[in-house]
C-alpha cells in the first residue's frame, strides 16, 4: 500500500509542476494502519514541506512529516557533492479512530511570510474501523 501513495504522490507531482495547489489525495486507512506519501523537495534551497495548518488533537489520523534521510552521512567532496542535493519528504498518517479529516501540507520558505506557498498538496483522509 505505501509503495502504491508513493506512486501516486509522484504521479501527481509531475503533472502539476507549473502548478502550486496539487489535485487533492485520497487515502484509505483503518484503525491502526499507516501509510506513507513522498514529496519531492530540496531543503538546501530554503524550501520545506509543512502542515499549512496544526492538525487538530483527537482528529481521527496522526500527521507527521520528515525528511526521508537516504545518506545520513554525507560527506562532501569532489567525488560526492552533497549541497544542491534533493531530499523528499515523508508524510506518515496513522488512522486513530474512525472518520475523515482533510490536511494540507505547503512547499514554502518559513520566513518569507507574506510569499504564497511554491505548492500545497491536500489530503483527504478516511479512516474505518
């Protein structure tokens, strides 16, 4: 299953590259299970996945964001430049209790306040018993 929101998250990406908002994603979940989507996104450009919004406690899915850490260790050199290197971004959902919930994740720079989002992604969240 996580492999398959993973295809779809990229799939979805790519067609809407002139874009900022992204179609929204369905996800199906039940009570307990967890599934993953990956975003593209360089950090090293200032640019970061964030909750547009808190996601608010008691909701019926747990949201958590990371960067998908493939070379916990890199060391730059001339044989391997790590800076300018891309770097996705997990989006984990957990169903807690049955329902539905929307959340929507935003491509921006945190300190460029008055700066629309370079992209947003929605998703739309349903969790069975």
């Amino acid at each position: 299953m996580k492999s398959l929101f993973a295809f779809l998250a990229a799939a979805v990406c790519a067609v809407a590259q002139e874009t900022a908002e992204m179609p929204a994603v369905p996800v199906a979940l039940h009570v307990g299970e967890t599934a993953s989507v990956i975003l593209a996104g360089n950090p090293t450009t200032g640019y970061s996945w964030t909750l547009a919004e808190p996601v608010k406690a008691g909701g019926p899915v747990f949201v958590s964001l990371a960067l998908v850490d493939d070379e916990p260790l890199c060391k730059e050199d001339e044989e391997n430049p790590c800076c300018g290197k891309p770097r996705p971004t997990e989006v984990r959902m957990t169903g807690v209790h049955a329902g539905v919930m929307s959340f929507t994740v935003q491509y921006s720079r945190i300190w460029e306040t008055n700066v629309p989002p370079l992209k947003t992604q929605t998703f739309v969240v349903t969790v069975q018993p």
